[in-house]
C-alpha cells in the first residue's frame, strides 16, 4: 500500500508540474504558433511584451485596480474584523455569513449582476466599477486571513500595556498593529492577488476602458493565442515563484546570520 | 449611577455596529444589490413572467448542460480525489525536506493564475505539442484531437483544482496521531484493512471538505471550459456567458444564474448545517 501510494504519488507531483514548467521554454521559443519542442530560441516575444501597448495599458489597468482594491478592501474589512472577532453582539452570526457569501456566489453570477447594475450606474467599462465589483469578492479573503490572525492574538499584551498606563490609542498604534502587522501584510496582498487574477467579472464588466492583464489573454487566448502569453505566463510564475520562496530564503538566510552572531 | 451604567454598556454595545457598519453597507450596495437585480431581471426581462425559467428548465438543450455541467463537476471531484489523496499523503508522510518541496509545488500551483494554467494545457495538448508528439514518437500514426474536447477542459480543471482538494486532506493528514495507526498495527491491521479501518475514515473530514469545495467551484467554472473546452458540450456558466455577450438575453441569462446560484447555495448549505462554512475556506 505504501509503495503504491509513493508511486503514485510521484506521478501526481508530474502531473502538476508539467504545466508549470511548460510555459518557461515556450516564452522563449521562435515559433508563431504553439509548438512543441519550439523550433529556436529568442527573446522576440519579450521585447514584443514590454513595447507593445495593447499589453502594456492591460498590465498597468491590472496594477492599478487590484492596488485601489487592496486599499478600499483593507479599510473596510479591518475595523469590521475586529467587531466580528473581539465583540459579541445580536445578529454576529449574520454578519460572518455576509463576510463570506461572495465566496459562495459563483462569479458567473456576479458578472451578469455587475454588468447590468453598472450599467444602470453609468461605472461599467470604467475603473471605477471594476474597482467595486473587486473589492465584494476580496473582502473574504482578506476577513479569513484577518480573523485567523486576531483570534490567535494574546490579548495579555494589551492589558499589560495598559495595566503601565498606556491609553487604548497608545496601545492599539505602539502594541497591537505591531503585532498584527504580519497578518494585515498577508491580508492586503491575498485582497491584490484575488484582484490581480480575478478574471470572469472583469471579461463582462472591465471592456475597453479599463481593461484588465487578465480580460486581454482571456481574449488573446480565444482568438489566436499569441505567444506573448507564454511570457506574461512566464513572467507571472516567476512573481509566485519569487513570492513563495523568498521569505523561506529570508528567514533561513538570518538564521543563519543570527546563529554566527551568537556563535 | 444605575442609569450611567446602562448607557456606558449602550455605548459599548454601539463599538461593533460602528466598526462593522461601512463594510455591512458597502456590501449591501455593491454585492447584495447586484445579485438582487440579477433575481429581478430572470422575472421581468423581457417580461414580468416565470417564463424565463420554464424555458430553462423544459428547453432539451439546456437540460442537457445542466446534465453536462453536473457530470463534469462530479467527475473532475473524483478526479481531484485520485490525484489529491496520495499527493497529501506523501506530503504527511515524508521527509521534512520532500513534504515542504510537495508543498511549495502544490502552492506555487495555487498561485499560478487560473489563465496561466489553462493556456499550459493548451500548449502542453496542442496538435504540435508535446503530448501528440510523444504519441508519434511511440509510432502513433493519427493521434487524436486532445484540445478543445471535453478531455482537455476535464483535464485541466482537475489541474486546476487539485491544490484545493491536497490542501484540505493534507491539513487532516498531518494532525492524525501517529500512536492510533501504531496501535491498529500492534492489533493486527495491515495494509488495505488499515488503511479502509483506521486511515480513510480518519481522513474523512478532508475528504468531504475538499470534495464540497471541487465540486461547487466546478460547478460556476467558467474560463477553462469555455477556452478548452467542446463549443457543443458547453457548461452551464458558458451558456450564461453567451446569453449576455452574444444574445444580450439578460432574462434567460439571469434565470440560468440564479438556478446555478441555487443549487450552489443547496450544497453549501447542507454543508453549513453539518459541518459550518468558515471550516471550507478556513
């Protein structure tokens, strides 16, 4: 049983690695169209990527709107975090509930919403509306992350500031953002990435005037597939693959660094 | 003294309402209100009738997608269920070094956009790709057409939701004590007993919640199916898609919405009632 898990295992860790590691020689690669093993090697399809602005203003709208809704997305859901994670009230449980149902809505479902209420609005096709249609299906994944953190934070800490004289001002700014500053920067950056790669909403609602990276290779994809693809592909696992393992580096690296110091 | 007491406990009772309120508003107008209307269109547009939905639910070509749509979903869940168990075993049973390379693979999967992925199965099934050129160097003469079939969608979904199903069994695997399978072993349980007496029934819970979570996601699935998917085996987030983008069908297209959110909701609130919904994403 256990080598026969092992084995298959092995094959399963293939199966989600291929196309991972695909897309990298395919951004490289020469040829028009797909093709695999590519035909020569160059660096065509990058210059293509950086210069070309029907790439460029997607990427930049894409930058732009997922950092707006991280901002708007953080100052609503931290007050109410801590209102739904240190107090006890009627109706909480209806409040948790309103947290997470945009989790539960497929954005299918959104899309058809947003596209025609915008559109009562005058905001479809606009930033602004992409913005706010954002935010709704960031908010739970920011709330879990939050919440999570707050639950597990030692509330002795405050009082023990307290309990020295500070007032609750001082000790929410000197004791508890401190604290949760890990927490709220894990927060703010699920918020940008649900943002950044939220696809279904923006292909119905974002159009021509603000575009999204993701809308754009949705299109791009459809109709020709241009190898531009495999670069942003390229280019967008590299920022996961850096985001991920660098702070593992980081941390290993001053461990290191504090193990020579005390040795 | 009795009357400022009430009124402190008032206002420490306003503290939540004042902190939950912008977010509670917020979401009342831009999440609730739009999902509202989409409710009202699917029984006033082009006409205040139900017969929006009578066609939905009695036209022979959308029974099928929602037929469609349901086997896709069940069969990309067993799917994720093959391909997740033994991967979150290995990743609770090896080596700390192995486990956290599993890991960093299974999250870098994770992260990597849902486009991202669906256009490396494009590539990695194209007719020039590397899967039909295997198959020709294996003296194949006329491979088959991989893309764009219900072959290739099912395939890459389960691609695509794999990470979600590894990491609920995972988190289930990795707190099993070890002295409760030790203790199996010392009774006499070996191999396929201990694994259907002791392991499987242990790891339920992930199973179960890995498996809600696959099958609801799969259900609104809508880039990967319409990108790599057959034009006529479409699935039910498609055929909503095509209402509003091509027939400008707002009533069709939001009856077929609200049937989808339907069913969504039915799943996920008998899961609610058993096991409570923060736990799915927790």
């Amino acid at each position: 049983m256990n080598r026969f898990m092992r084995w298959l295992g092995i094959a399963v860790v293939v199966f989600i690695a291929a196309p991972l590691v695909i897309v990298v020689p395919m951004s490289f690669s020469e040829a028009r169209s797909l093709q695999f093993p590519p035909p020569g090697y160059w660096l065509g399809y990058y210059r293509a990527y950086f210069t070309d602005v029907s790439w460029l203003v997607p990427t930049w709208n894409s930058i732009l709107i997922a950092s707006a809704t991280t901002v708007l997305t953080m100052a609503l859901v931290v007050p109410a975090t801590f209102a739904l994670v240190r107090h006890r009230f009627r109706g909480k449980s209806i409040a948790d509930l309103m947290m997470l149902m945009p989790l539960a809505v497929p954005h299918i479902v959104m899309a058809v919403g947003y596209y025609s209420y915008f559109g009562d609005l005058g905001i479809v096709h606009t930033h602004l509306g992409v913005i706010l249609a954002h935010t709704c299906l960031s908010v739970p994944i920011a709330f879990l992350v939050l919440s999570a953190n707050l639950k597990g934070f030692d509330r002795t800490l405050e009082r023990a500031a307290q309990s020295l004289g500070a007032s609750p001002t001082r000790t929410f700014i000197h004791v508890t953002l401190p604290i949760l500053r890990p927490g709220l920067v894990i927060s703010a950056l699920f918020a940008f990435i649900q943002s950044f790669d939220e696809t279904v909403v923006a292909i119905f609602i974002s159009g021509r005037g603000a575009e999204t990276l993701p809308r754009k290779m949705f299109d791009s994809i459809r109709q020709e597939a241009d190898p531009v693809i495999a670069v942003i592909s390229t280019l967008l696992f590299a920022a996961v693959l850096i985001g991920l393992t660098a702070p593992l580096l980081l941390s290993r690296w001053r461990g290191r660094r504090a193990r020579i110091g005390t040795g | 003294m009795a009357l400022s007491i009430a009124s402190l406990s008032a206002r420490k009772n306003m503290w939540p309402w004042l902190l939950l309120a912008p977010l509670a508003i917020y979401m009342a107008v831009f999440f609730l209100v739009p999902l509202a209307d989409v409710a009202v269109m699917s029984v006033t547009e082009p006409r205040p009738t139900l017969a929006n939905y009578e066609r939905v639910l009695t036209t022979a070509l959308y029974q099928r997608v929602f037929v469609n749509t349901f086997a896709t979903a069940a069969i990309v869940t067993i799917c994720c269920l093959i391909v997740g168990y033994p991967l979150a075993y290995l990743m609770a049973n090896s080596k700390p070094r192995t486990a956290m390379l599993i890991l960093l693979l299974v999250t870098m999967s994770f992260w990597t956009s849902f486009l991202v992925r669906t256009y490396a199965w494009m590539v990695l099934l194209g007719n020039n790709g590397p899967l039909i050129w295997l198959l020709r160097a294996i003296g194949m003469e006329q491979p088959p057409q991989l893309l764009f079939t219900r072959f290739s969608s099912t395939l890459a979904m389960v691609h695509i939701l794999a990470p979600y199903m590894v990491m609920n069994i995972y988190s289930v695997m990795k707190k099993i004590d070890p002295t409760l399978i030790r203790s199996a072993e010392s009774l006499g349980a070996r191999g396929l007993s201990l694994f259907r007496h002791v392991y499987l029934p242990l790891t339920a819970p992930g199973i179960a919640n890995g498996s809600v979570l696959v099958f609801v996601i799969c259900l609104g699935f809508y880039v990967t199916p319409v990108l790599l998917g057959s034009p006529r085996e479409q699935m039910i987030a498609g055929l909503i898609g095509n209402q509003i983008d091509e027939f400008l069908a707002f009533g069709m297209g939001s009856a077929m919405a609200m049937v989808l959110l339907f069913v969504t909701l039915v799943i996920l609130t008998i899961y609610h009632r058993r096991f409570g919904l923060d736990k799915l994403w927790g």
